[in-house]
C-alpha cells in the first residue's frame, strides 16, 4: 500500500510566521504613539473663574492638602499632574508625555518624570528639564476654591 503525503492546503509557514510578526510590530508602535512632531496634545484651557462659573465648573480632583509644595501628584483617569511649585501656587499639566504619548508617572525634587525614555518637566511651567522629549507639557485649567482643586 502507497500513502501519499501532501500538504495540507492553508496558509504556509512562513505566511503564519510574518503575519504574526507583522501583528506584534503594529500593537508595539501603537503602544509606543507618536512623534516629538505629533499635533495630538489636546489645547490647554485658561481656566478662569469666570469660564469655569458659566461652565458650572468642572471635575473635582483633590484637596489642596494633597498636593505638596515643590511637588504634585498624577491623576491618572483624568490625564493630568496637579503641582504646587511654591506655597499657594497650583498648577496642571496634560499628564501625556510629549515624546512619544506614555504617561507621566510621579513627581519628584521639582520634576514630573516620564518612565518609558525618563523625560522630565518643570513644575514651574512644565518645559523640558531634560529629554528626549523636546516639547514642553500642556498645562491644563484648574480652579482653585477654598481648599478644593478642579478641573476647569
């Protein structure tokens, strides 16, 4: 008796192997985002009083507690690090890095720092302290009332 083997029709090896490969490069660029040239950060808000009473204000974050001088804290959910860089002085910033879109993950010593390429900004007005990144962070409106901080 004679058996013949033939492969089996479908997609070759080596198909299976470049797609895959060519799968894992797309999700691996998507993670990483755009460019120092990427327009994507979203405009800053002035934030003013007066905006935020016809707007009827906007989203609560913090108390003013919770943010300590020469330092901040990162509101992940909103996108956004709230800083006090002196007493009585508050401040946000897009909590997206502008190198390639991760995430801003602490604060520290003055600096916001990035973990994916260990960019860091100013919390004194979010320019670049040291790279890759080449673009300052978008600062964000907040208001401050009393004690309590929110998103203008």
């Amino acid at each position: 008796m004679t058996v013949s083997f033939q492969p089996a029709s479908g997609p070759a090896r080596r198909t299976v192997v470049a797609a895959a490969g060519a799968a894992g490069l797309a999700v691996a660029l998507t993670a990483c985002g755009g460019s120092d040239d990427d327009a994507s950060a979203a405009p800053a808000r002035s934030g003013g009083a007066a905006e935020d009473t016809a707007n009827g204000g906007g989203t609560p974050l913090a108390s003013t507690a919770d943010i300590p001088e020469g330092g901040g804290k990162v509101f992940a959910d909103q996108k956004v690090v709230v800083v006090q860089p002196s007493a009585g002085e508050f401040k946000a910033y897009s909590a997206t890095c502008t190198h390639q879109g991760c995430a801003v993950k602490s604060v520290s010593d003055g600096l916001i720092n990035c973990p994916c390429h260990n960019s860091n900004f100013s919390v004194a007005d979010g320019s670049v302290s040291s790279g890759p990144a080449t673009k300052p962070l978008p600062e964000v409106g907040i208001t401050v009332d009393g004690d309590s901080i929110t998103l203008a």
